[in-house]
C-alpha cells in the first residue's frame, strides 16, 4: 500500500536554483494539496488541486509554481530557491464528494534546505 | 481571517498522566475538525469531528467539539512515551475544496 509518495526525501539547493518536489497518489483521490512546515507555525496550504485539471492556490504561494500532470501526480516547483523556502514539504490527497471530505493522507514530506 | 489557535504550544508529562490538549477556531464557514498525530514524519489520522459527531473515543483518546464555544479538546489517558508527538488541529471551513487551516500543533513529550 504505497499511499502518497514524494520524492526527493531530502535536497539542499543554493540560492537561485530551480528544482521540482514530486507527489504521486495511488488512492485514486480526485484532490490534492502541497503544505509547508515550519517550527512553531503549523503546516501552511501552498497550492491545491480540488480535481484534474485545476489547481488554486492557497495561503502561501509566492515563488511556487504547481502542475497536476494526472490524477495521480501533482508536482511543486521553485522557480528560484531562496533561504525564506527552507522547509518541510508535505504532499497530501484526499477524496471529496458535495457536502462530504475525508480526512488527508499524507506523504512522508521532503526537506527542503536553502543556502 | 480564519483561523486555528492551539494551547499549549508544549507540554512535559510522566507516563501514566492525563492530557487535554486546546484546540479553539475562528473561521467562516466551519464543516469540520480534524486532529492528527505527527512522529518523524508524516501526521497521521486521528479523529474527525463534525456538526452530526461531536465526540469520538479510540483506546486511551477521545476528542469533543464543542460548536457553541468554538473549540475541541483532546484527551489522551494513562499516556505512554509512544503518545510523544505533535499534535495537530485543523479545520475544513470551505465547501468542497478539502483546504484545511492547521493550528501551531502542541509538542507532547511523555516521559518515562
């Protein structure tokens, strides 16, 4: 039962340089979502993509770009790292139907250092 | 702006103590609570809590909401070290988009 899976685990990057966070879902979830945790301020909704083909962004979305490739895959992407972006990342999927939601699952995040 | 406050930010308890951890939300348009349980990595399910199921009990934790004052509390009795986590508060508070807005999590650490 491989879940919610993100790739890489760990990445360091300088500043200025450009990588793409993979997420992939075998649940058949028609939403998705990207988070980032920081110490002391919970996880905070980056972009989401309430189904195929669409994508929102959420709280916190300046410097990342997101694609919903499919179903299953939805990729975040930092254009341009900077010090302010190192965080955890965490990839989730979720089911919705009108007036019902199940509860996320989670992939095992990335950890994202800028320097 | 909605949002997810929870208290206390930390808590130091021996095993075999109770807990209650805080959880109180100002957002708009409130459908439901979740709380979860984050080891290592990924937070992990524990309880969702709605207008039509207010309280919820597994093993030695239970959750209430209550809708009149705007809050949840969880409850973890006879707590183990296995119970050391960060617990998370979230909230759905937007119709059909499954966002949900997490509180700063409350760090558990029980010790032997």
């Amino acid at each position: 039962n491989a879940g919610v899976t993100q790739t890489p685990k760990f990445q360091v990057l300088k500043t200025g340089q450009s990588m793409t966070l993979q997420c992939a879902q075998d649940m058949n979830h028609n939403s998705m979502y990207w988070y980032r945790q920081d110490p002391g301020m919970g996880l905070r909704l980056i972009y989401y993509s309430a189904s195929e083909g669409t994508t929102d962004k959420g709280e916190v979305p300046n410097g990342y770009n997101v694609s919903r490739l499919n179903k299953r895959e939805f990729s975040l992407r930092l254009e341009s790292a900077a010090p302010s972006q190192t965080s955890v990342y965490f990839c989730a999927s979720s089911e919705i139907w009108p007036g019902q939601f199940d509860a996320y699952t989670f992939g095992s995040g990335t950890r994202l250092t800028v320097v | 702006e909605d949002k997810v406050v929870q208290s206390p930010l930390s808590l130091v308890v021996h095993e075999g103590d109770t807990v209650t951890l805080n959880c109180s939300y100002e957002v708009t348009n409130f459908r439901s609570l979740l709380w979860y349980k984050q080891e290592k990595k990924a937070p992990t399910f524990l309880f969702m809590l709605t207008s039509s199921g207010i309280e919820k009990k597994s093993g030695r934790l239970s959750s209430i909401l209550d809708k009149k004052e705007l809050s949840s509390i969880l409850n973890i009795t006879a707590t183990q070290t296995g119970d050391s986590a960060i617990y998370l508060c979230a909230v759905e508070a937007e119709g059909n988009t499954g966002k949900l807005i997490f509180g700063q999590g409350t760090t558990l650490q029980v010790k032997p």
